[in-house]
C-alpha cells in the first residue's frame, strides 16, 4: 500500500494490486462459477437430451414438452446442490475478503 501526501496535509492511500492478484482473483471466481453451475447445466442437459429422444421415437412433437421435465429436474438440482454451491460461494467471499485484508 503506497500513501501519499498532499499539499493540504491530506493522506490518499492507494492500495496497488498486480496483474498476478488480479489473474489469481478472476481466475478462483471463474472456477467457483463453473463448479457451482456445471451440475445444473449437466442435469438441465441429460434431461433435455431424453426428453428429446423420447419425442423422436414416440413422434411427439410437441416444443412445450421439455420445459416441464427440465424446470422440475433443475428444481431438483437447486435443492440438492443447493448447499454445496452456498458453501463454495461462501469460501470465495472469505478467500476474497482476506485477501483485501491482507493488502
């Protein structure tokens, strides 16, 4: 942290990061979001993919069909991973957080 004093006698702190912290930081918030969202996408994903071969050996073509299924199966999803993906955001605040601290 680098301070600077001003004519007035005012003090500006200025807090310096470097491009590594900044990569570091973007690159644990890109990873925390593909881990919290990569089980929902592949469970939103199977069950499209299903549903859609059902509709082709059944003939059904009804556009409205996979919704349901998906938005129940995403339900699902949400509820089951629900506290596994707040603990993940919870520790990417914390690491965030002590490392604001730590500058």
């Amino acid at each position: 942290m680098a301070s600077h004093q001003f004519a007035g006698g005012k003090i500006l702190r200025v807090i310096i990061m470097t491009v590594e912290s900044v990569i570091d930081l973007v690159r644990q918030a890109v990873m925390a979001t593909v881990i919290c969202s990569g089980p929902i996408l592949v469970i939103s994903v199977v069950v499209g993919l299903v549903v859609s071969i059902l509709q082709t050996t059944t003939s059904i073509q009804e556009q409205s069909l996979v919704f349901v299924p998906k938005i129940i199966a995403v339900l699902g999803a949400l509820i089951y991973f629900g506290q596994f993906i707040v603990t993940k955001l919870v520790e990417l605040t914390m690491s965030m957080f002590n490392g604001i601290s730590g500058l």
